[in-house]
C-alpha cells in the first residue's frame, strides 16, 4: 500500500522514499534489569490506531523525523524534527533510533 508521507524538510513525498525505522520507545535508565532491556529490545506496543514512529528520508533530505500516524488508514496527522529532551540543546542519545545513522535499504 502507497501514501504520502510529509517529510518535515521537503514536503509530501511517497513513501517508498522513506525507511520505517519503529515506534517511539523510551529508553531504559541506567543499568536497567535484564527484564527492562528485554522488554526494551523486543517489545512493542503495536496499536491499532494512532502511533508516533521514526522515519528516515532515504532518498531525500536522508533526515531522521518522528511522524503520528494512524496504523489502520495509514493517515499521517503529523511529521516533526526530533525535539531535545528537556534540559538540553541538541538531540542527545535518547532521541536517536536504535537502529544505525544509515539503515540498509
């Protein structure tokens, strides 16, 4: 199935442009349990409905952006640059995907 997918530097595109990279998880603090990791690294909640997801514009602007999306209609409501967590400048460790800066296409 084929939508467009806005992306946040250079607008609507296709979305065989981008790589879905996953929900938005949080990551565990430090020394977590085997049980947090575990839960961290396999689990997902997988709604039906809407969900806030990593993308990668791969044959673009090849920036990362977090999108909302409806995951029974595919409807995008919104796409955004990764916000700083709070207190810092930049985006820090915790507001990158777990996957690798270039995911395989």
């Amino acid at each position: 199935m084929s939508f467009l997918l806005p992306c946040p530097n250079c607008g609507p595109r296709d979305v065989n442009e981008f790589a879905y990279q996953g929900e938005v998880t949080t990551r565990p603090k430090e020394s977590p349990t085997l049980r947090e990791l575990t839960s961290y690294l396999y689990f997902r909640r997988n709604v039906a409905g809407v969900q806030r997801e990593w993308w990668y514009h791969r044959h673009g602007c090849q920036a990362w952006f977090q999108a909302e999306r409806d995951t029974r209609t595919n409807e995008v409501l919104l796409t955004e640059l990764p916000r700083a967590p709070e207190g810092e400048g930049a985006p820090g460790a915790g507001a990158t995907p777990a996957v690798g800066e270039n995911p395989a296409v």
